[in-house]
C-alpha cells in the first residue's frame, strides 16, 4: 500500500523540487517574521513604559520598517513559490494517474464504476491539494511557530514558560481527541460524492430516456435522495471541525488568560518581568497554541489527502500481465471459436455456452438473436474485454488469451451503438488526434461515406460535445472512418444502427458491407434481408447458444429459429 502511494506521492515533487524547497524556506522565513514582530511589539510596549534600555519613537520606526520590508519578502517568495509548485505538482499528478488509468485493461475498466474516477479527479483532488499540498506547508509552519516560540520563550524567562506549558497541554489534548474522527468523516464525504456523481452522470446520460418515459419525478427523487447524502455527510464534517474549532478556541482562551495571569503575578513578584516581556508571552502563547491545535487537525487532513491518494492508487492497480504473443498484422485465415462458454460473476446461467464458429478472413458475418441470447457478450470475447472463458478463441490459429493485447487492438475496431466524440474537429474525431498522411484520412473519409458532409462543412468542422453537431448515422461513419485509418483488419460493429431510423440505419450497414478485404462481424437486430443476403454467413443464438448458422438462403430454407426471428420482424 505505502509502495504504491509513494508512486503517486512522487509526482507531486518530479522536476518541482526547486519550487518545493523555495516554497519550504519561505515557510521557515513566515516563522522567522512572526517571531520578529513578537520581539518588536515587546520593545515598543517597553519603550511606552519608560523600561530603561528600550527604544525611543525613533527606534520603534525602525522596528516598524524593518517589520514591513520583511513582510513583503516573505509575500513575494509565497507569490513566486507556492502556487508554481502546487501547479506543477497537481497536473503531473493527475496526468500520471490518467496515464495508469488508460492503461488499464479493457476487462479491468469494464468490471468498475466510472464514478469512482470522475469523484478521484475532481473533488478527490481538490482535497489532496489542499489537505497535502497546502497542508504540508501549513504543517511546516506552525510546527517551526511552535518551537520557535517555545524557544524564545525560554530566553525571555524559563519560570514563566514552564507555568504557561502546563496550560498548553488542554487545547493539545482536545485537538489529538478530535482529530481522527474528522479524518473518517472525510472519507465518508469522499465516498457519498463518489455515489453523488454517479448519480449525476447517470440521470444526465439517460435525460431522452427519461423525458420519453415522463420519469422526471423518480430521477428527480433519485437525484435528491444521492444529493441528501453527499450533503448531510458534509454537514457532519462541517458540525465535528466547528466543535473541534469550539473546545480548541475556549481550551486556548484558558491558555492565554491563564499565561497572563501568571505574568502578572510574577510580575507583582518582582520577577523581572516588564509590561512588553508579558505582552511578547501573551503573543508567543498564540503561536504555541494554535500549532497545538491545528497540527493534529492539519496531520488528520494529511493522512485522509493520502487515504485518497491510496483510494486511488488501489483502483488503478493493474494485475501484472504476462507479455504475450504478437498477432499478426494481417489477418490471413481467420477467427475460429471452439467450444466457447462464458458466465458473468456471481451468475449461475452462462452467458454463453459451448460456442464453436469460424468466420473467415475478409468475410462478412450478421449475429443475431433475441434480447439477452449473448450476442454483445460474444463481440465482448472477440476483444479480450474477458478472458476468463473456457474453450478456444483463435486468430490465424493464435489463442487469444495468449496474445499480445496491444497487437489485438491494431488489429481490431471496434464500432459501437454509443459513439466516442470530443468537442474537437471532424478531423481531429476521427484521428483521435495523432498524426496520418492526408490521403489516407481523405481515403478513409470516402469509404466510409463522410465525402459529402465532409465537401458540405470541411474537417475543421466541431462536432459538439458527444457529438450533438453531427446526426446518428455521421457519427456512425465517423467510428467507421477511424477504424479504416487505423487499417483494422477485423471490424466489430455491436449494434451500431440500433438508434437510427431504417434509412440511415441501412446506408451506414451497407457502407459497413462494401469494406473489401476487411473481416466484419455485425451485431445486429435489424433483418434486412437485402443486407443479410451480402452476409457471408449468419449465426443465430438463442439463450447463450449457437442454434444455427449458414448464408441467408440456408437458414430460410431451413425454416428453423432464424425463420422465426426473420418472420416476426417482418
């Protein structure tokens, strides 16, 4: 665990740590400057009183300058320093962490909640910066205002620093008791913001749902209820830091008065103890106090910044692969399925169940079947989304669990009913951003039918966010494009026209069909029988297994369950 977090914790101080140390001696100055006005305060007080020895009006101006051309240099490091680190350390941070992230595996990602992400970048983060990254300075300083304090104390008179110590020790006490439960309330926040976001993403993702349904008072209540939480942990959080705040500000006001009234008796004594040396105790007192208060505080919010970054850490933990084997680029005789079952976690009824098939390099296979019969499922086996099946799934004769990930994924696209959109350019959508030859984006663009929108806005076209400039069947040829630049040999489309109307639906499929040379495998609920017809073979499943296959003629002729699917749908 600790490994794993120092990983992370690394980021914050990788090419930042000149920043850090400027930032630590600006700090340890902060104190020094504290500990310099004390002292000027008491020669002034002293002055006032006519103490022999102290200065006179002309002195104290002197103290009051140095005092403010100190102030503006500690300020101006602080200006320079602190934010340039905090900055730094935060963007190498998060950008190490999505770096993990994207390299987690297809089935890893899958098995998780993207919430769990989204609340790890956002308020996740925000905690750390402040809780770690501003904290640790914070720590720093009251931690040096605490012995330095103690230490000039000490010079000033050591019988009246021993009496304030044992007033110090009430505020100590009732921080370090407080401490640990403000810790657990703030993975408590962490985590209802985590279900709060879920939530949120969801209710916004299904919005035409929704409407259709006329389902705006249970989402409404839904969102309320998650909203309700995240904000009743909060007010608890809130709640224990104000009594924290509370019991730490009376047990300090003891400490002070306390120190105050032992000045004046020493004082009354005739101790040596003048007007400004007790003033300078009243003064170097709150510096002793408040770290005794805010240090256990600030450690709290310390280890629950690293109880996030473990949080964290723990999620994007990758188990270590075994290196496989290299696919080849090209695909030459095919993918074969032999015997193939698979069951989801914690399900009794496979999801699939003694599947053998072949489909052939270059040909073109529909997979259809009712809601639930593992259509999607099987796609899901053919990218390595799951590898915890039995049976055999061979590329050119190549076990697929044995296979190098990042050769399968040269060699496969993937096309979706959802499709992958930035706000960013055509262009840019559909090179997802890296570097091609401008014939190969122009060719790509004319197989997959985006000449004519292409001629009509031009790439540098925006798309909008999740696309909403571009209809349904353009970011369909848009995924396709993609696919065809990237020179898949193995197209996957998982019902990918199941949100277009039929005439859209039809001319993205036969774009789909017209891609010489390409293996292709149409998830689809749609049966066209001029479509099917193109289709090399058809594979028919029903509750998890294969119940026929053949070309489009073969299976009518049959008249067996694809008889019946096609008959229904027509």
């Amino acid at each position: 665990m600790k490994k794993k977090r120092n990983e992370y914790i690394a980021q914050f101080y990788r090419g930042n740590r000149g920043a850090f140390f400027l930032a630590v001696l600006t700090a340890l100055l902060a104190t020094g400057l504290h500990l310099i006005i004390a002292r000027a305060l008491q020669q002034m007080i002293d002055g006032i009183s006519g103490v022999p020895g102290a200065p006179g009006l002309a002195g104290m101006a002197g103290w009051i300058g140095a005092v403010l051309v100190l102030i503006l240099l500690v300020k101006a490091l602080e200006y320079h320093s602190q934010p340039r680190f905090i900055q730094k350390a935060m963007q190498q941070y998060k950008e190490y962490a999505f770096r993990k992230l994207t390299e987690k595996s297809l089935a890893s990602f899958d098995e998780e909640a993207s919430a769990r992400y989204l609340a790890a970048f956002s308020h996740d983060a925000e905690t750390i910066e402040t809780g770690y990254l501003e904290g640790q300075f914070h720590l720093l300083t009251s931690a040096a205002d605490f012995i330095g304090a103690l230490v000039m104390m000490l010079l000033y008179s050591p019988a009246m620093t021993g009496i304030s110590c044992a007033f110090f020790i009430l505020p100590a006490g009732v921080s370090l008791l407080m401490g640990k439960r403000i810790q657990q309330s703030e993975r408590r926040v962490s985590q209802k913001n985590e279900t709060f976001t879920a939530t949120l993403k969801d209710s916004l993702g299904g919005f035409s749902v929704m409407k259709s349904f006329r389902a705006e008072g249970p989402i409404q209540a839904l969102f309320a209820g998650s909203n309700r939480a995240m904000e009743q942990a909060k007010c608890r959080k809130r709640r224990q830091v104000i009594a924290l705040g509370t019991l730490a500000s009376l047990a300090g006001v003891l400490a002070q008065l306390g120190t105050f009234w032992a000045g004046a008796w020493l004082a009354f004594s005739g101790a040596g103890i003048t007007p400004g040396v007790l003033i300078i105790f009243i003064n170097l007192a709150a510096y002793v106090i408040e770290p005794l208060q805010v240090i256990p505080e600030r450690l709290a919010a310390l280890r629950a910044a690293e109880g996030l970054i473990d949080k964290l850490a723990d999620a994007l933990e990758e188990p270590e692969r075994q290196p496989g084997a290299p696919l080849p680029d090209t695909l030459r005789q095919g993918i074969e399925l032999r015997n193939v079952s698979f069951a989801y976690k914690g399900e009794t009824r496979p999801a699939l169940a003694g599947i053998s098939a072949r489909f052939a390099a270059g040909g073109c296979y529909a997979v259809v079947g009712g809601s639930g019969s593992g259509k999607s499922t099987l796609l899901g086996l053919l990218t390595a989304s799951r590898r915890d099946y039995s049976g055999e799934i061979l590329y050119d004769g190549q076990e697929l669990k044995t296979a190098s990930i990042e050769s399968l994924y040269d060699l496969v696209g993937l096309i979706q009913q959802d499709v992958f959109l930035f706000d960013a350019s055509i262009r840019d959508n559909i090179t997802l951003f890296r570097d091609f030859p401008p014939e190969q984006v122009e060719q790509a663009i004319r197989q997959a039918g985006l000449a004519p929108l292409i001629a009509a806005r031009g790439t540098a076209y925006r798309c909008g966010e999740n696309g909403r400039g571009l209809s349904g069947g353009e970011q369909q040829r848009v995924a396709i494009a993609r696919s065809l630049l990237k020179r898949s040999q193995v197209l996957l489309v998982d019902e990918a026209t199941a949100a277009l109307d039929p005439a859209t639906a039809r001319q993205v499929t036969l774009s789909i069909l017209e891609l010489a040379g390409i293996t292709r495998i149409l998830v689809t609920h749609r049966l066209d029988e001029t479509l099917l017809r193109r289709c090399d073979g058809i594979l028919a499943l029903k509750d998890g297994r294969l119940a026929e296959s053949g070309t489009f003629d073969q299976l009518m002729n049959a008249k067996g369950y694809f008889y019946s699917l096609f008959t229904v749908a027509q």
